[in-house]
C-alpha cells in the first residue's frame, strides 16, 4: 500500500513539474499554485521538511505576521451557488473533488442565533454613521483593505493601516474600537450569523483580523466598524462575496469541518498572548531565556471577547508547544481559567539550547462539559472529524500571537542538548523528554538518544501517514531501549513473562495490535476479544473489552449511574487473580461469545475503565465509582499477592493525549476530560498497588500523528503509527527493567 503511495506521488511529481516547465518555457506562463505572495498571487501552504506538518511556510508580509492567504488577483472558482446551479442544469462540468459544501449533520449540534453577542452592548453608534468623518477631524487615520474574494479553507485577512507609528498604550485602547462585523448566509438558513471580529495589532502601524469560510458559509458581508469618533476610515462601506468552492489546484481535500457559524463562542485568533506582568504582545517577539530558566507567560481574550463572550472565555482548553528543527518541547498550560490574570497561564522551561517556533492552538470550547447535564456540549474548535491535514487543521486554531520564536540559551561549556553524563537505560515509561531529530533516520541506535533495533520496532520505519521520522523521543536523564522480537524473547523469558491480559477499549487495544504487526501477523480488525501465543516471544497475549459498558450500536450515556461491581469481581476471578483456581467459563452475552475457564493467572494485567467509553458515557461521579469499585474489589492483591501464591503486576492505562473527537456524536471525548479523569483514577489505582501510566507528555505536540485525533496507530495492511510505537516500547523498559536481550 504506501509503495503504490510513494509511486503515485513520484509520478504526480513528475507529472506537475513536466507540465509547469513547458508551460514556462513555451508560453512564459507561471501556475497559480507556483507564485509567491507578492509576486503578487500566490497561496500554497508549504512544509518545510517531510517531517513535520506543523512548519508551515509564513506569508512575505512580516510586518503583519500573517499565514500565506489568497491574493486578491487570483483567479477566482466557482461560487457553490454557481455549481450547484450548474450541476441541476446537467452541466457535464463536474465541482472540484475537494468541495465539500454540504454541512454535516453535527455542525447543527449547538445553539447559535439565539445566544450570539451583539455589539450593541459594546458602544452606542459606531462612528462609520456620524455626520462628520472628514479625515482632517481624526486622531488615528487608516486605511482599510479588504478581501475581494473568499475561497472555503483559505483564509480572509482584513488590514487597517496607519500612516504613522501608534504608540502600545494607544494600540491597547484602540482594540476596543476597531472590530469587523461579518454576516455569512447559506442556503439552509440555520446556519446564516452574524460574528464580530477584533481587529489585532499586528504592528505599530497595522491592525488585522481574520476569518475561515467554511462548508457553513455561501456569502459574507464584511462591515469596517470603529466605535469612536477620533478615528477614520478610509472605506467603511460593507462588502458582499460569495464563498467560492475549494480551488481545485489544492492537490488534497481538505476536509474543514464547519466552525465559523457557531457565533456563540470565539475563534482562535480572538485570543492573545501578554507577560506575567500584563503587558501584551503586540507582535511575535522573540524572548531569550536561559537553560532552566522558567519564562511565563498568558493566554487572554481580547477585551472585546471578553466582552462578548465573558462566561465562554474561561471554558476553553488550550494546548502549546516548542518546534524546531531538531527538537519538538512539550510546555506546561493550566486548564483552568486564571480570574487575577484573566486568562491561562503556560510555562516554558528552559532546556535544550536552540531556537524553536511557540505554538498555541485552542482546541476546545465548553472543554470540561458534563455528560447528562445542561451544560453546553464541548465543541471542538482545532483538529476535527475525518482527521485529514488542511490550512484549518493548525491555522485556524492558533491564537493570534502564536508561531512566537523562544530561544533558550545554555551556559558556556555545556552541550547544547541535556543528556546524563553518564549513557543509562531508562527503566520507567514516563520518563521526561523531548522529541529529537538529530539522528539520521537511516542510522542505527546509539547511546545517549536510543539503543535497541528502531527499525523492526516501528519507530523509524513507517508512520501510519506513510512518512517515514527521524524523530525519537529522548528523555533528558536516560534513554530508550527498543525491543525487537529477539529481545523481547529474551528479556520476557528472564522476567518470567508468560502472560500479558489487556482489558479496555480501542486505545488499551494499540498494546495488542503493536505486538500482532511486530509478529507478522496481519489481523488488523478491531476485536472485542483476541488470545494467541506469538511465535516468535513465545508470549501469550489475551485481549477484552469491557462488556455490557461497551456494546453493539450506539450505547447510551449512563451518567452516574455505578458499574456493575459484580462483574468487576467476575472478571477479577475468571483470570484467578484474587485467588487461584476461581475461574469458570464466561459467556458475553451482547457479544455471544463464551470464554473458557482459566488454569493459569496473567503475569501482567494491562487495563483501563474503557476510558474512551468512560469519558463518552460517564460522569466524572460514575467513573470514580468504578475506580472504586474494582481496587475494592480487588483488595492488596496486586500489592502482596494472591490466595494461593503468585503475583500479577496491574498497570493502569491513562490514555494520550487526545487532540480531537473519533466518532460523531461522541463529543464529550475531550482532553480536558481525560486531565480530570486521571486525576481521579491516579491516586486510587495507585493506592491499591497499580502502576499507573499515561502519555500525555510525548503525545502533547505530536497531534499529526493521531489519525483521528484519539487513536495513534492505525490499521491498513498492518497496524502503523510512529509515536504509538514508541509511547509502547517506553513500556516494554519498564515491565523489562535492566534488560537489553
């Protein structure tokens, strides 16, 4: 499969360049696509290494600080208007592949119209109707540019310019006076709003503000408004487009799942980014720190949002990371909203010297809602159903300052990356560290960034994307082992592993399916039940979901309601781990399947709460019952022992990070709950002898490598993904400890 890829794109590659150096050569004619900004058209969104989908090449307008934008010359596409008309007269011209203007039944979802902010609350008459505008009369004068076409995906920028340079504290009072009203139309007129936009100082001379058309969107009326009478405009007159389909020279469907119509909540670009002692940054600056040096810094709404939105602003889940070109960083951020410095605080610790782009995305409104309740349901505002890469899936979630350059600088003498002095291998699975390209993708491992086989592991091989990384997560005191299969013969044998029982849902079930494909075995289904001794580790590997909370269909949430604690205590004794010689044939009765009673005790127990399901279907009040529940039920047996003699070492698996939503109507699947439901479950299970694990910290700046946002490896010929590979090899040093094969 990814040869015909690789082959397809070579080919298309091939094709592309042919065709662009005849046309330059025989009519001196320059594609749309190939232009730079201000040659003047332009637009593609680059990448600048195969590595990383987060590089996206800037536009040439630094001043503004922009992303790269469609330029007002060029050619236009249909309207969907336009295509929809010519489809119902039996046009034989067919849309663009990539169009997908027919809104998704899930965009519906959430309330809009009734609940959107009006201005009107912001000032009384906006100065665009005074009698007297005459520029002569002004203290702050601009010229204003906006859009002459709107394309679905491609971003809309509208400026205001100043002649003359505008002092911070006049830029921080002019944010409250310049705004953009947009009203957007659609043939279904559920989804026809009006949003307000600041505008954001992007220089001293420059305001701006920005918006993504969507499937939501057919036409847009774009109003310049200021909301005081020192300030002129050079065009306050509205402008009226149509939303044109996707251009058909984007080389992909990007599938930008709608947004722009859910006026109830801000966008991403309504956010800033101001220092611990309030002061905002007006453009990217550049901060210089030391190594462990601590650098803090403030995710705040814009005045006018908060105004707008003064409840919704404090519901948002942010997420923020480093990115270089040789190292990827995770950074602190606190979900909860700060009300002293009105917004949310992230933390950069200094440590590997370089320099790295700041990324901050908002990927969640309404983050932390309840299931069963009347609050809001959690809307997904960053990456999205269909998990397909597109200018929305990073651009359009960033905050305004974001892609901010950091540089941390190390002390004289001192290497610029921190390893131990010392080459030791690491024995833990929750090591600190950061992600590293530094060794070529095609070197075998050494001390102090890996050891091991990173080849027949996975982790370098092949993501589930096609793309074959460099990148290895590398703890800053100690390093990775990477176990092929002769390994984990070895090491299994010298710790007396015989058994490995995994018990959860799809996420514990990476575990299974990592350890099929390293095997050679091509099952890439997704079971609900799986038992076999793998040839080449001689290890027996048993998987099942949690039944009767997992079933056929569409489960239905359950809220607080408890678990059924007899069957926790059932499953508990058909693998004899209370006590040995207590299973009896288990018969599944939604699933119709009958496992067969157990002589024999798992060696590792592997599980979770099904928390994907968890976080679907429970409460927070639910979820802490069966915590409960199963370590009561299970008594100190994983601390000293069971009846009979034996001991079963339990791991709780606290899932990664997740970056979006799997499946439709699932949306209570967020990070913000995943953070609560580990703080619930870590203490307890931990209390009861169970090692906990999560990955939260090597998965947090990886969201291209989640396939749908909550899944890392994924099933095509065999079961792929590059940093599930790895997140379950760190395991693999923890459950082997000291051994290497």
């Amino acid at each position: 499969y990814f040869l015909l890829m690789k082959l397809r794109a070579a080919f298309l590659f091939v094709t592309v360049t042919v065709v662009v150096l005849l046309g330059v050569y025989q009519f001196e004619y320059i594609p749309d696509f190939l232009m730079l900004r201000g040659a003047p058209k332009v637009v593609v969104h680059v990448y600048e290494t195969e590595s990383s989908f987060t590089s996206l090449m800037q536009s040439s307008d630094t001043a503004d600080g922009g992303v790269m934008e469609l330029d007002s010359t060029s050619s236009p596409t249909p309207s969907k208007s336009e295509t929809r008309s010519s489809s119902t007269t039996g046009s034989d011209t067919p849309s663009p592949s990539c169009s997908h203007s027919e809104v998704p039944e899930s965009a519906t979802s959430s309330p809009t119209s009734s609940i959107t902010p009006s201005i009107s609350e912001l000032a009384a008459t906006p100065v665009n109707n005074a009698e007297d505008s005459s520029e002569g009369n002004k203290k702050y004068s601009f010229d204003v540019s906006l859009p002459t076409q709107l394309e679905e995906c491609i971003i809309a920028v509208i400026r205001f310019r100043s002649e003359s340079d505008i002092s911070y504290n006049d830029r921080v009072m002019l944010l409250e006076k310049l705004m953009v009203n947009i009203t957007c139309t659609h043939e279904n007129s559920e989804f026809d709003f009006t949003r307000t936009l600041p505008m954001i100082s992007a220089s001293s001379t420059t305001f701006k503000t920005s918006f993504y058309p969507d499937a939501s969107t057919e036409q847009c009326t774009i109003t310049p408004v200021a909301l005081d009478d020192s300030i002129f405009l050079s065009d306050t007159a509205s402008v009226t487009l149509p939303v044109n389909e996707l251009p058909a020279r984007k080389m992909k469907c990007y599938q930008c799942d709608p947004l722009i119509h859910q006026s109830h909540i801000p966008i991403a670009n309504n956010f800033l980014l101001q220092d611990d002692n309030g002061t905002l940054f007006m453009e990217k600056e550049s901060p210089v720190i030391q190594r462990d040096e601590t650098l803090v810094l403030w995710i705040v709404p814009h005045p006018l949002t908060r105004k707008l939105y003064p409840d919704v602003v404090k519901t948002c889940l942010f997420n923020a990371w480093l990115e270089g070109k040789q190292v990827r960083q995770g950074v602190q951020y606190d979900e909860e909203y700060n009300a002293e410095h009105g917004g949310y605080k992230i933390t950069i610790v200094g440590r590997d010297a370089t320099t790295m782009t700041l990324y901050i995305t908002l990927n969640w409104v309404f983050a932390f809602s309840e299931v069963e309740s009347a609050e809001p349901k959690p809307l997904l505002t960053s990456y999205f159903l269909r998990h397909d890469f597109s200018p929305c899936d990073l651009e359009r979630s960033e905050i305004s300052t974001s892609r901010m350059k950091v540089t941390i600088q190390a002390p004289e003498g001192e290497n610029d990356f921190i390893f131990p002095e010392e080459p030791r291998k690491c024995t833990s699975a929750s090591e600190e560290g950061r992600w590293l390209n530094v060794i070529p993708r095609t070197d075998d491992c050494y001390p102090p960034y890996c050891s091991g086989d990173r080849f027949s592991t996975y982790i370098s091989t092949m993501s589930w994307q096609g793309v074959e990384y460099p990148w290895l997560w590398v703890p800053y005191d100690c390093h990775y082992h990477y176990y092929n299969t002769s390994d984990f013969k070895t090491c299994a044998k010298e710790k007396n592993i015989n058994w490995i029982h995994i018990m959860g849902d799809s996420l514990p079930r990476e575990l299974a399916a990592y350890l099929l494909s390293q095997n050679d075995i091509g099952d890439t289904s997704k079971f609900e039940d799986f038992d076999m001794t793998l040839e080449k580790s001689g290890v027996r590997v048993t998987f099942l979901i949690w039944p009767y909370f997992m079933t056929i269909g569409s489960p239905e949430p359950i809220g607080d309601t408890e678990r059924d604690p007899e069957f926790i205590r059932t499953i508990l004794d058909h693998y004899n781990l209370r006590k040995n010689g207590t299973s009896e044939d288990l018969y599944i009765e939604n699933f119709r399947f009958t496992k067969e009673k157990e002589t024999e005790t798992p060696d590792i127990f592997f599980f979770n709460a099904a928390n994907a399901y968890s976080l679907y279907l429970q409460t927070k009040v639910g979820f802490r019952l069966f915590v409960e529940d199963f370590c009561e039920s299970a008594g100190d047996v994983f601390i000293n022992g069971r009846e009979g003699g034996g001991k079963t070492t339990a791991y709780w698996y606290g899932t990664p990070y997740i970056h979006g939503t799997a499946h439709a109507g699932s949306e209570h699947i967020t990070q913000g709950r995943n953070v609560q439901f580990a703080q619930i479950a870590k203490p307890i299970v931990e209390s009861a002898g169970i090692r906990y694990w999560d990955n939260f910290d090597c998965t947090q700046m990886r969201y291209e490598e989640s396939w749908d946002g909550l899944h890392y490896l994924r099933g095509s010929l065999m079961w792929n993904g590059h940093v599930a590979s790895s997140y379950i090899q760190h395991w693999f040093n923890e459950i082997f400890g000291d051994c290497t094969g």
